[in-house]
C-alpha cells in the first residue's frame, strides 16, 4: 500500500476528478495534435528542454480525457525524478496499479522523465508489442537524448512532438494579448496596438519564453531563471554525463555571453584551455539538453561547412539575460537569436553565411530554393546588411526571398523586403 500511497501523490484526480483543473495550465494551440495523440496507439514522445512544459502539455491530454468520459482509475501519471519512487522499477509500478486500481480496463500510462528509469524502451516495447490495454505518453528533458535510446527499440512504435518555449504569439496568449490580425499576421492594425505590440516583443526578449517564468512576480524572475539554468547543467549535462561542473559551467557561461557569435574548437581551445575532444564532447552535451543551437556554415560542399566556424545560439533570451554579462549593443544579438529559436521552432533547415559581408540566416525551402534573412533590430539599415545579402544572392541564383527584419520598418526596395520582427513573428512565415 506504502507504493500506491506514493503513485496516488501523483494522481490526485483518483480521489476528486476536477483536481486535474489546478495542473493543466494555459492552453497552447499549437500543440492541438499532441493532445489530440493520445487516441492513437503508437507511443506519445514528449521532448525538449527542461520546464518548457513537457508535464503541463500531459496533465492537458489527462484533462480531455477525463473531459471525454475516461475514468480517473484508467490514467496513471508517475513522475520519474520523484525521490519517493526511487529504487522502483517500471514493472513494480504497473503491477501494483494494475492490480489495487485499474485490473482490466484500458490504461493511459504517462510517464514523465522516463529516461530516469533504465531499459524503459524494452519494456514499453514489450507491452506495445503484446498488444497489452495500455496507451503509453512519455517524456524526457533531452531530445537527442530520447532519440538515440529509443531508435531502435521503438521504430514505427512512436509519434514524436518537441516541445518548445513559449513563441512571442503565446506569449501574448498568455496575457491575452494576440492582436486580431487574420491569417499571416498582415490584418490592420492601429497605431496604439502596434506601440503595444512592441513594448511586449521588448518585454518578451528580455524575460523569454519559459511558461512558468511569465506568471512570477517581476523580482523572482531573474533569479528563477538563474536556477533554471544550473538545473539543465547540472541535472541534464554534468550528472547524465558525468563531466566537470565547472568546466562545463565556465564554457556554457561563455557562450551565453557570446550568443550570436561565431565559433570554433581553435578558438574555444584558446579561450578556455580545453582540449578540442572535451569541446566538441561539451557541444554535443549542450545541444542534446537543449541549452544551445550550434548553426552551420551554409555551402553545398559538406567538408567546407563542417570545417568553416560555427554560430552559437541559446535556447532562451531570458535564460541568457539571467546568467551572462550584459553589453550596450546586446538588442540586436538577443533579436537574432529570438529568430534562430523561432526559425528551429518553425523547423525550418537553417545556416549562416559569410563571404564578404554575413548573412545571418540561410533557409533552405522544401523546393529546393534558398531564403536569406538578416536581423537588425533598428529603423535604420546599414548598407552592410543589404550588400550581404545582395551578394548572396549574386553568388547563389536559388535565392528565392531576402529579408530583412527591422524593428518597425515596413517597405520593399530592391528585391529586398523590410519586415518589422514583430510582424514576422506574427505572421508564421518562414
């Protein structure tokens, strides 16, 4: 009974079934399929980095259902880093609620920080493959991490959602702020809505997208921010892999004060006196947390982008604020970095480029054609910005679009279109 006692902490609707209405949170639209998963058999895989609100999204698909009829006994959610569940494998668990809750009818299982528990893919897999009365959601705070383990095991058996920090759309949801611009974000809007609109992009760059974050009182976020950020180093980086805390502190601190930059293991080497392995181990461990986004070099030629310096992003702008130094000219690289995030949010194959001048962004479209895209966060475009990409599309005649995003100037000039960044954030549009 002590084990049922420690899964009913988790499961609170087993005693009143509109408790579930105190954990589901603000409803985000653009994971209506995600919720909508849980009435297909395959495995519902949950990724992303830790408190996007991986927990949240599974506490709404147990919502619908109950919403929908379900019994609050055919649902077990069991939290994977509990402490009280330590020690307790997969199958202890299932048994003992199969047997005092729920022993015959069918069962959602949800469990979250599933790579907690070793050998959970061969074990779901059995289940699955048995045919067994259980849909199974699960979740980790790593995505590659979740990818490389259930590769094999669960090929043909999952359906995959990444799980991102709020967009600047829901971040105005979450006020209840979206403005009533129609399709494309290019409906009429009023000179009092569109001054708002930019006080919340501003207020959005500065404080990010963690969902939790947005509903703290203003003296807590910053420091809320700041135990984020150790908790996806040392939790889902220094433990999981076990690395040097501070070394992997020193270089991810580093990074975050050079977001936007670019970067290679010989200057990293020179700057922080490591090895070119441990580097390129670190990297790997940062980008599979999901902390950074390490950009390519655009070329056609795969040996000359793996060998050209990289650009390095953060997965977060509040994240970034909360734990680095802070430079005068830091709007324009914390815009750029906002677009990179949205551009991977809007899972868009992305690069850079640089020849003579930079081109912040290189999109490569489904049909083959490119799209050049450069950020700056003023009204006033220095012929530096428009000759990079004038050049790049000289260079590369697949260059379908160029733009660039400006912080409220609207025109086209030249083949090029000046979008305001608050408009393309709108807008959807790659």
């Amino acid at each position: 009974m002590e084990l049922i006692e420690a899964l009913g902490d988790w499961n609170p609707w087993w005693e009143r079934r509109d408790l579930i209405g105190e954990l589901e949170g603000v409803h985000r639209s653009a994971y209506e399929d995600l919720i909508a998963s849980v009435d297909v058999r395959e495995v519902t895989v949950l990724t992303g980095a830790r408190r996007s609100g991986k927990s949240t999204l599974m506490y709404q698909m147990i919502g619908d259902l109950l919403n929908r009829g379900a019994r609050p006994e055919q649902i077990l959610f069991v939290n994977l880093e509990d402490k009280a569940l330590a020690g307790i494998g997969l199958d202890e668990m299932y048994t003992a609620y199969r047997e005092a809750i729920n022993p015959d009818d069918n069962a959602y299982i949800f469990l979250d920080e599933v790579h907690r528990r070793e050998g959970w893919e061969a074990w779901i897999r059995k289940r699955y493959d048995r045919r067994t009365k259980d849909k199974f959601v699960i979740s980790g705070s790593s995505s590659s991490l979740l990818k490389r383990e259930y590769a094999t095991l669960l090929t043909g058996r999952n359906l995959t959602f990444e799980v991102f920090l709020l967009s600047y759309l829901e971040f105005l949801d979450f006020g209840n702020e979206r403005p009533d611009v129609g399709k494309g974000g290019r409906g009429p809007i009023g000179e009092e809505t569109r001054h708002r609109l930019l006080n919340r992009l501003e207020r959005y760059m500065e404080r990010g997208g963690f969902p939790e974050v947005y509903f703290k009182p203003e003296r807590f976020k910053m420091r809320l921010l700041a135990q984020y950020f150790d908790d996806i180093l040392y939790k889902d980086i220094v433990e999981r892999h076990d690395l040097s805390s501070r070394k992997v502190r020193d270089l991810a601190l580093f990074l975050m004060t050079n977001i936007a930059g670019t970067i290679s293991l010989r200057s990293l080497r020179g700057s922080m006196g490591l090895s070119y392995d441990t580097i390129k181990k670190y990297l790997s461990c940062f980008e599979e947390a999901r902390l950074f986004f390490i950009l390519d070099h655009f070329s056609y030629s795969f040996k000359e982008q793996k060998t050209l310096p990289s650009k390095v992003y953060c997965i977060d702008n509040g994240l970034r604020n909360a734990v680095s130094f802070r430079f005068s000219g830091d709007k324009g690289k914390l815009a750029e970095n906002l677009v990179l995030v949205e551009l991977r949010r809007r899972d868009k194959d992305v690069y850079y480029w640089k020849g003579k001048g930079e081109v912040d962004f290189i999109i490569k479209n489904r049909d083959r054609t490119l799209s050049a895209l450069n950020v700056t966060y003023t009204d006033t475009v220095s012929e530096r910005e428009v000759n990079a990409l004038m050049e790049f599309s000289e260079r590369f005649e697949r260059t379908r679009d160029m733009i660039i995003l400006t912080r409220n100037l609207e025109r086209k000039e030249g083949g090029i279109s000046f979008v305001p960044l608050w408009i393309w954030l709108l807008s959807g549009d790659g």
